[in-house]
C-alpha cells in the first residue's frame, strides 16, 4: 500500500466523473492513491485522464502497440509496481505477446520487430535513470525508418509524460515501487 503522506478523497466522496478511473485503478492494482490524490486538483486529474491517456495515448498517430510497450518499458525499468500491475495486461491487451514481456531486458535479441526495437531504443533513452539519453544519428534514423518526425514527437512526448508522472506518482508515495526500484530507493 502507497504510504502518502497527501490527503485522499475516499471513493465514495469522489466527484462522479472520476469513479471509473478509481474502479480501474483499483481492479488492475489494488492501489488507487493515485486517483484519490489528485481527485483534489480536478483539473490535473482531468487532464491526466482525458488529455493524455484519452486523447493522446490511446488515441493519437502512433499506434497503441508502440506505446503500450514504451510504457511497459519505462515502468520495468522504473521499478514501478503498481504500473507494471496495471501495464503488464495492457502490453498483453494490445497485442504484446508474454514472450515479448519476458524478452523486455534483452530486447535487441528477442522476439521484437525493427520498429519494436527502435521505440524500446527511444525509451531506453527516456528512462529516468538515463542521464546522458540522447536521439543521436543512428537512433534518428532507426525510428525514422519506421516513424515519422510527428510520429517520433508523439513518442517522445508520451514518453515524458508517463516518466514525469511516474517520478512525481515516487516523491509523492503514491505507487508501490519493485525491490529493484534505483528512484528514490533510500525515501521508500
């Protein structure tokens, strides 16, 4: 259980338009912190959920595929329990195979296509503990041969967001984190 030291709004106190997402939430994980957190900024809440996972996650240019693997591989990485709990059955969902997810740490020599292998590149190159990330030359032109620079952009941008979010969901205490968790391990 997330130990937060914020205020939560209790499911039954929570405004009606924010009740699937607790139920969701709540199904995949067992925690939904998140939600009764941020149920107390409505209009951050309103723009997690609709702006950018409706709108632009599982909507947008780039296929649903691509980023439910990059955000599957951000949460790995990330150490993110309560994410893996609910990512792990979206990468499943959309057509990500288990072999895929099990491949995840080894991705170059797994069972991922050349577009599979670019965006995990990309999100290897995201990650919070990749100070030095970088789109060189080659990256550039390994995600170009599948994507175009809108679409790269979408990616990226999705990218951010959820390792923005997972950073803040960790200073917050709003997400169990893996053993493995390198963000923040000595505050958990």
């Amino acid at each position: 259980m997330a130990n937060t030291p914020f205020n939560r709004i209790p499911r039954n106190e929570l405004p009606k338009e924010f009740g699937l997402a607790w139920d969701t939430l709540n199904g995949l994980t067992g925690e939904p912190t998140f939600v009764e957190v941020f149920a107390q900024a409505p209009d951050v809440l309103r723009f997690v959920m609709n702006d950018f996972y409706a709108n632009l996650f599982f909507s947008g240019q780039v296929d649903q595929r691509y980023k439910q693997l990059a955000r599957l591989k951000l949460s790995l990485v990330h150490g993110c329990r309560t994410c893996n709990k609910q990512n792990v059955p979206g990468a499943l969902e959309a057509g990500i195979s288990q072999a895929q997810v099990d491949a995840m740490d080894d991705y170059e020599n797994g069972p991922f296509t050349d577009a599979e292998k670019a965006v995990l590149q990309l999100a290897d190159q995201m990650v919070l503990t990749n100070n030095d990330g970088n789109i060189d030359e080659a990256l550039y032109a390994r995600l170009a041969a599948h994507f175009s620079d809108a679409e790269i952009c979408e990616l990226g941008t999705v990218m951010a967001v959820i390792a923005g979010m997972a950073k803040l969901s960790f200073l917050m205490h709003l997400v169990e984190r893996e053993d493995y968790c390198p963000i923040g391990a000595d505050a958990a």
